[in-house]
C-alpha cells in the first residue's frame, strides 16, 4: 500500500472511530456511569431452573440438525437437477445454515413442556418494545466497536474469511444472495442468541452464582429454589459464565480469520445485555444488526455482477 493510500485509510479509519465509537460510548458514559448508574438497569426476571439435561439437549439438536443437514446436500450436489432449489446452495450456506432453525422448532417445544415457561430460555415478551429498544441502543454501541476492531485484526493478523462468503462470491447468484441473506442476517442470529444466550450462559450464569445446590446443576425439579441469597457477588459470580459462554462463541468462529477476537467482544456485550435484561430479545437484534451490515457490501457487489 502506498504512503499515501495508507494515511488515508488511517485516517478514514480514525473518523469511523471518533463518529461511530467514540460519541455513543461518551454520551453513555455522560449520562449513566459518571452519575454512578450502571451501563444498563437490572430487570426483574424469574430465576431459571436450567439444568445440564437442557443444555446437553440443546446442542446435541444445535450440532445434529447441520450434520444432518450437510449430509442430505452432500447426497444432492448436482444444482443443475433442481434449478432454484434450496439443495442447489452449499452445504455450509443452505444445511449448516437454514436448518439451523430446526434447533428452535425441536428445542423451545421440548424444554418448554419440562419447564412450563419460555422464560426458563429467555425468551421473555412482557416489555417487548422496551426489549427491542435496548437491543438496538446496544446495536449502536457494540456493532461500530466489533467491525472496526474486526478491520483491525484483518489488517494486523489475518485477513478474514468466511466460507458462506467465498461459496457466495463463487457461485455469484442472485438467488444464492437470497438465501444467504436469510441465513445470515435472520436464521443464525436467531439460532445461536438462543443456543448461546438463551441456554448455555443461562445455565452456566445459574452455576457460577454459587446460590444453588450443587446436585441441582445435574437435574433441576420446577421446585428448586437458591439455596441462598446473592450478596455482595465478586467479578467472577457476575462475569464468569459471560466469560466462559464468550469463548465458547468464539471459538466456534475459528477459521475465519481473526474474527473470533472481535466475536469474543461482541458476545462479553450481547451477554450482559442478556444478563440484564433475562431476554434474549435485545441480543437477537444486535447480532441481527452486525450481520446485516456486514451483508451489505456483498448484496451490492453480487448484484452488480449480475
């Protein structure tokens, strides 16, 4: 890259940071943190009596529904048989992707009928446009932080790699956008919120609390009740399982490049939204976000190639 072009990229660089990073996170820090509030209020919420059952189900569905799906496209590669197909797409784009939803129409049903509530997952409706404004509110403040430090890293690192992108860029259909598109921006925000947010750091949040039985983290009745009150709970009781559920998350993002060092950011955030607000609404709407941003670059070039 030549000097000049490299001052200028540093500084464009240095505008999206100051504009989309800098202002939202100083007005915040104006109106909540230096009038000694925290980032966002504690919500009420029933606590959830999530067990390892649950979440060993969970991802054996999660994990099962994209091996199953892969093979079946796997077993039909041949596009030019059924023109405008859902088989006619990728394995990773169509199975590991759209029939991720599987995991929602087998999971929610079957916890729900063992626990009775759906906010046992977090999926919680009472102050739905409360809800939805706190999601994008967090949209504005995480999203800028996870691209541009996503940039960063691609720069500095590696360069990022998606294989949905590349097989996209490949086939370079506009039905293929399509269904890419539903896949990124609808179908995998909805899946993993719910997988990671909705249950795992569900469960793992109730283990690291260090408020129930132990025996209770195995199997959990709809009776169990904390064993004790939470008083005065250190960084690893409020921030552990967030921690540990944003590894998780990221490692699953290995192999595209560095991005699971921006993922890992991104999820710390989405998960104390969740945390916060006991629904995994707002956290579906900011990785919603992310991913439809990070849409539009590829829905402008493959449209214009066409």
């Amino acid at each position: 890259m030549a000097p000049t072009q490299l001052v200028f990229t540093a500084v464009f660089m240095l505008g999206l940071f100051l504009v989309f990073v800098v202002m939202p996170w100083k007005t915040l820090y104006q109106r909540r943190v230096q009038h000694g509030l925290p980032l966002l209020d504690q919500w009420a919420f029933p606590p959830s009596r999530l067990d390892l059952f649950d979440m060993l189900f969970t991802l054996l569905v999660y994990f099962g529904v994209q091996v199953i799906g892969i093979t079946i496209v796997v077993k039909n590669p041949d596009p030019n048989d059924l023109p405008g197909q859902f088989l006619q797409l990728s394995p990773f784009n169509s199975a590991a992707g759209l029939c991720t939803l599987l995991t929602l129409f087998l999971v929610v049903p079957a916890i729900y009928l063992r626990r009775g509530d759906l906010r046992a997952m977090r999926l919680r409706f009472d102050r739905l446009i409360e809800l939805v404004r706190v999601g994008f509110y967090a949209a504005l403040l995480l999203v800028p932080v996870t691209m541009l430090i996503n940039a960063l890293v691609s720069i500095v690192v590696t360069p990022y790699s998606h294989p949905v992108i590349e097989t996209l860029l490949a086939e370079g259909s506009v039905t293929t956008l399509i269904y890419t598109v539903i896949t990124v921006v609808v179908a995998a925000p909805l899946v993993e919120e719910f997988v990671f947010r909705g249950i795992i750091l569900n469960y793992l949040h109730r283990v690291f609390s260090g408020t129930w039985r132990s025996e209770s983290f195995i199997l959990c009745r709809n009776t169990e009740m904390p064993s004790r009150q939470e008083i005065n709970p250190d960084l690893f009781q409020l921030h552990g399982a967030n921690l540990l559920t944003s590894l998780l998350f990221s490692a699953l993002h290995i192999g595209q490049g560095a991005a699971y060092i921006p993922l890992f950011i991104l999820s710390f955030g989405i998960g104390y939204v969740g945390n916060k607000t006991g629904s995994i609404i707002p956290c579906v709407i900011i990785h919603m976000v992310l991913n439809g941003i990070s849409t539009i670059p590829l829905i402008y070039l493959i449209i214009y190639q066409s």
